[in-house]
C-alpha cells in the first residue's frame, strides 16, 4: 500500500467553498464590495443664512436624508435608499462637525 494521498481534490474542494461562501454572503448582503461610483455626491446641499427680521422660503416636504451627530460629525442616512450612508461634507471634502457632543481631537 502506498502513502501517498491525491490532494488536488481536497484543494479544489476547499477553493470552491471559499467561493461559495463569498458569493452567498455577497448575495444576501453582508458582504459589499465598493466601487468608484459608491462615493459619488448624494444630493447637492446648500446652506440658507438666516438674517434676523428676514423671512426665507424652504419647502414643505422634507428632504429624503436624515442628519444624525455622531462622534461630532455629521452622519446622513438616505431613507429612500436602505442603507445609503454617508458623512456631511463642504466643497473642500471637510466633514462638517455638530455642536453639542465632544469632536474627537487630534492623537498625538
């Protein structure tokens, strides 16, 4: 008898579940892969001064993104697309901070 194995089975066998295990967990959503266009610009924002004595417009129906302050930036949710996140930024790509909470400081 001899002790040697035919392993290229086993090998393959092992490749494959590595790939089925991605693509299940790619397909039922755990597993993102992020492409360029993930980072593209949500919605266009535009901030209105508010001078006291004068009126402004906005309209009545609310915008599809919700704004939440966490660790001192602020955090868009879109609620017409589950899921969709993203952080408030200016033109320059500076994260836009929230009053009321710590900002985290630089670690030195």
């Amino acid at each position: 008898m001899s002790d040697e194995r035919n392993v290229i089975p086993q090998i393959l066998t092992g490749i494959g579940c590595i790939f089925l295990t991605v693509g299940t967990l790619w397909y039922y959503g755990y597993l993102h892969f992020a492409k360029p266009e993930d980072a593209l610009q949500l919605s266009e924002f535009t901030m209105l001064k508010t001078v006291p004595g004068e009126d402004y417009k906005v309209a009545l129906e609310p915008a599809p993104q919700v704004a939440q302050c966490i660790d001192g930036v602020m955090v868009l949710f879109d609620t017409a697309q589950k899921g969709l996140t993203g952080v408030l930024v200016n033109d320059r790509k500076q994260a836009v901070r929230c009053m009321g909470q710590e900002t985290p400081q630089k670690v030195q």
